[in-house]
C-alpha cells in the first residue's frame, strides 16, 4: 500500500518520487513570490520568472516549484532553492498571468514533478 504523505503547508503530497531540492536564480523586480509558484527558465539570462503560458522568452516551460516565499524586489536577482522534483499538491501551486495547473502539466512531468 502506498501511503499519502502531508507535509505541514500541505505542498509535499507524497515521496514518492523522492523530492529533490536545489539552488536556482530568480529574476529580480517581480514582488513577493509565494512558496508554491511554479517557475520556468527565461532561455537568454538563464533567471527563473513565474511561469506564464503566454511568454514567449522560454519561461513559457514550468520547470520548478519554488521552496519559499521571496522578495524579488531586490538591487540584483536573487538565489534561492526549489522543488526540483517530488509529487505536489495541485491546490498549492501558484502559476502566472492565466496559466493554470492543465496547461503546465505535462511539462512538469517532463522534469519528474507530479501533482495530486
């Protein structure tokens, strides 16, 4: 039997598969960014922004969910830490602009990221 696992903010869903963390760079001047906003890659500074499906800059592709709320309205940008992989509550997850769970989720997937 496999077991749910509930993490305390309720955003780790399970650990299977193993949640995997790591260091990441967030673009600077975008706000506050809640614990749970998934994030993609812009293609030419290698930043991570709030992932919208309507970016065209490749952060467009959901690659990681962020650990911890940030300021981002910082002089630079800034580092950080971010679920990498893991299975996730769909309910914890923040997107940008009209972005909504549907339209990232195979992307996820594609990095070892899943959803309950």
């Amino acid at each position: 039997m496999n077991e749910t696992y509930n993490s305390v903010d309720n955003m780790v869903a399970d650990t299977n598969p193993a949640v995997l963390i790591g260091g990441i760079t967030i673009q600077k001047n975008q706000g506050i960014l809640v614990r749970g906003t998934v994030l993609g890659e812009v293609t030419a500074t290698k930043v991570m922004v709030k992932t919208d499906k309507a970016s065209v800059d490749g952060s467009e592709v959901a690659s990681v969910i962020l650990h911890e709320t940030v300021d981002t309205d910082q002089a630079s940008d800034i580092k950080a830490v971010a679920y990498k992989a893991g299975c996730f509550f769909s309910s914890a997850l923040v997107f940008g602009g009209a972005s909504v769970l549907a339209d990232h989720q195979v992307q996820l997937r594609d990095v070892n990221i899943y959803t309950k």
